[in-house]
C-alpha cells in the first residue's frame, strides 16, 4: 500500500515537473507569436491614406531617424519602420510594396550642420512580407532613392571602399545584376533619378575640370551622357560642394526638379539658402520655383512630384541661422512654385520627403 502510495506521489511529482515543462514551452512558442512590442523590430503596413514617405526622429529621441507615411494634408502620420536603424533619403516603387532605404552603417562622424557624411548601404524593405535585405556591401557608401518605372531594378550612386570619388549603378531589386553605369575616376557622378519612361537617368556630376556639380542625362545603359544645366552662378556652403543636386522628374517626362544653393551668410542652421528649379530634359525653361512662389529664404531640397504632377513635396531647414535650433519640415507647393504649405508642424526632424506615385 505505501508502495503504491509512494509510486502515485511520484508519479504526481513527474506529471507536475511535465506539465510545467509543457507550460513554459507553450509561453515561449506563444509569446514570440504575440503582438510587437516597441522593443522589436519589424514594418508596418502602408495606410491606404500615404501619399508622402519622409523620416522623422519624433520617436526615437536621438539623431536616428525611422520612416513614416502621411497624406498630402500632413494628415494620417504613421510610423513604418521600427528598427535600430538610421535612415537617410528613401524611395517607394510604383507598386507601392517596396521602399527603397539608406541607412546608416556607421555614425563615424558627429552630426554637422547638414553634414550626413557617415557610410551608408541600401536596403530593400518589402512592405507586404515584412522583409528586409542589404542590398549594398557595408564597405562600400552608397545611397539612392529611384526605382526603374517596371520596377525590376534600383539606381543609386556608390564610393567603393578605398576611394574617393562616386559612380552610378544599377542593380535588380534581389540584389543580382549590378552594373556600372558611369566610369569616371576623376568625377563623382551622384543622385541618379530614372525617367518615367525608362529611357533616361538624370544624376549630378562634380570634376575637377568643372568645379561644381551640374545636372546631366544618360541614357539607362549608361551611354549618351550629356550636361543639361551648368549653374555657373551657384555658391559655396560648408558642407556641400557649389552646384545643383537631388534631380527628380514630373510624371509625363516633361520637367526635371532639383535644388542648387544660391546665398551663404549663415541662415538656415549654417545651410544657406537654396532654391527649387525646374527645367525640361532638354535643358530649355529653366525656372526658380522659391522665387516664383514668393518663399526665397530658406533652405529648401530634395523636391519629389506627385502622381497628377500638379504639386511638389521637398524638405526645408528655416527659422534659425543656429544649427541646433532650425526647424525642418516638409512642404508642399504647386508646380508653379505657389500655394505653399508645411506639411509637419513637429518640433522635430521630418525630413527627405518623396511623394508615393
Ligand atoms: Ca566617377
Ligand atoms: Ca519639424
């Protein structure tokens, strides 16, 4: 009898040892199932309502900087990234399921006025599956934000490890098939934009026999390059060199925008002022889309049209010549250069703003 006692009692010992056992298997198979907390990392989905990607440090409280969506009204704010990452200009494909990232790899360098000088690699966000792939060697810098229209490939500017100056490339977005478009070793050729149509890409181009960077068109093979706009009357800023960056096309193929710095005493958190233009591939019609629109005074970049080609997202430092206290925000104005209007109105940085097309 006290056998069978013994052997039961044991045998409740075990059957509880177990169940415990299962217990704890069911937790941690459970709770890596569960809802995220702030602490993971993954995406989330595109809100039907996003017109405009930008970044923004509004949540981190550190110089990084995650993406966000928002409608054309500065509307719908919503966080896509929760990362460890600090990401730099993006881009979105005409599917809307793949955004284009730059993010950081290394903070070698503390953050100087518009300085961003740290290495950076390109990553492939997959906004339906939630994966993420580096597409870009972390030895090597590159950056871009431009998706060819099939969406099949990525165009972006590179300094391979050991040099100095950049050239631009095109890669699929599985990351196979890079080629180098450009075979400069005395120029830096950066911030390649693919045409509408496909058939052209425009990016900006620095050599020493011409001091500045000036806006010119290859064909997508990289062949046929040529200069539409020497901006010979540019500035120089502390950290940038004169010239004209950021190329961006209108829908129907018609107009380039960029931005080129045209007074430096200061303003802007040590920017200078910088202006909007356009002017049509052929290097025809140039306009200065600040002044027309009546807003010369602040430090305005990286223009981006929406998909009608009727209105212009861009980034602005304003509102202070003290590096620590400019405001930057995202605005929006006609393709006139009129009606503007800010789009965020945080105490923090929301910057590099891209329409969704
Ligand atoms: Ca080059
Ligand atoms: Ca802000």
């Amino acid at each position: 009898m006290r056998k069978i006692e013994r052997v039961v009692k044991n045998l409740s010992k075990y059957m509880l040892i177990y169940t415990l056992l299962i217990l704890y298997l069911l937790i941690v198979i459970f709770s890596s199932g569960c809802p995220k907390n702030p602490e993971e990392h993954y995406i989330s989905a595109l809100p039907s309502s996003a017109q405009i990607l930008f970044v923004s440090n509004m949540d981190t409280g550190s110089r990084t900087k995650e993406i966000y969506a928002m409608d054309d009204n500065g509307e719908d704010v919503t966080r896509i990234t929760h990362s460890p990452y600090h990401h730099c200009i993006v881009g979105i494909d005409r599917t809307k399921r793949y955004i284009l990232a730059t993010r950081v790899v290394e903070d070698t360098d503390s953050p100087e006025g518009l300085g961003d000088e740290d290495r950076k690699s390109l990553w492939l966000l997959d906004l339906e599956t939630g994966n993420e792939k580096r597409l870009t060697d972390t030895s090597n810098n590159a950056e871009g934000d431009s998706f060819s229209p099939d969406g099949e490939w990525i165009v972006f500017h590179m300094v391979l490890a050991g040099e100095n100056q950049a050239d631009i490339y095109k890669m699929k977005i599985d990351g196979s098939g890079l080629t180098r478009l450009t075979h400069t070793n005395d120029a830096t050729e950066s911030d390649p934009s693919w045409s509408p149509d496909g058939e052209n890409i425009a990016f900006v181009s620095y050599s020493a026999q011409v001091p500045r960077f000036v806006l010119k068109i290859m064909d997508s093979d990289g062949n046929n390059m040529r200069t539409i706009y020497d901006p010979a009357d540019t500035v120089a800023t502390p950290y940038f060199k004169p010239g004209v960056y950021d190329p961006s096309w209108s829908p129907d193929g018609q107009w380039i925008v960029f931005e080129k710095p045209v007074h430096y005493s200061g303003e802007n958190g040590d920017a200078g002022i910088w202006h909007i233009y356009k002017i049509h591939p052929d290097g025809t019609g140039l306009v200065d889309l600040s002044k027309q629109g009546g807003h010369e005074s602040m430090a305005e970049y990286l223009p981006s049209f929406s998909g009608d080609g009727r209105q212009i997202v861009f980034s602005a430092r304003y509102g202070s010549s003290d590096p620590a206290n400019v405001q930057i925000d995202i605005f929006v104005m006609d393709d006139s250069g009129s009606s503007l209007s800010r789009l965020t109105d945080f105490d923090t940085i929301e910057d590099f703003g891209v329409w969704i097309k």
